[in-house]
C-alpha cells in the first residue's frame, strides 16, 4: 500500500507541474511555414517567381487581414517554400491568430 500512495504523489505532482509551467505548444507561433507545388505550362515550375499571401476572415467574400508579397522565390521542380512573418514591419500575424478562429489562405 505504501508503494501505491508514493507512486500516486509522484503523479499528481507532476501533473501539477505540468499545469503550472504550460508547454511552449500553447504559444501563438511569429512564423509559419507553408510548402506548396507550382505547376506552370502544365509541369512542375523551375526558377524564380513572385508570390503573395493573404489571410482572409472567409472563405468568400471576407476581408484580408494579412498580406505580404515574396519577390524571386527560388522553385524546384514545383516545390516551394515560404515563412510567413512580420519581417517586412506590417500586421503582426501573431495578433491575427489569435484573434481569428478561423482563417483562409489565398496564394497567388
């Protein structure tokens, strides 16, 4: 019986300690990266391109709350990479996540 009450102490303490120190999964994330796939004349794209992202209240109809453009995005047979951040000083994503429960992203 005694082996069960100091197992059981240990448990809920660390429980307890995980409540009181929350896990930084919780934070709102400054940067996110999204990956897609450009298809141009019907293949795979190569070379550099020029995109712009958007985040939208809406699927149709809804106002943009985020934008940022990226001028000479480096394709690799259709693969392409870009973080989404407030490195060029506009509308701090972080406020928009938390303040939006859903969001739509628009590429182009």
């Amino acid at each position: 019986m005694m082996a069960y009450t100091k197992i059981g102490l240990v448990v809920n303490i660390a429980l307890f300690c995980l409540f009181l120190f929350p896990a930084n999964a919780a934070d709102i994330p400054h940067a996110i990266n999204y990956q897609g796939k450009l298809y141009d004349s019907g293949g795979p794209a190569n070379g550099a391109y020029d995109f712009q992202v958007a985040l939208y209240n809406a699927s149709t109809g809804g106002t943009e709350l985020w934008v940022k453009t990226f001028d000479d995005v480096n394709v690799n047979y259709g693969l392409f990479s870009l973080v989404l951040d407030n490195s060029d000083g506009g509308t701090n994503i972080s406020q928009i996540l938390t303040q939006n429960a859903d969001l739509w992203i628009e590429v182009r």
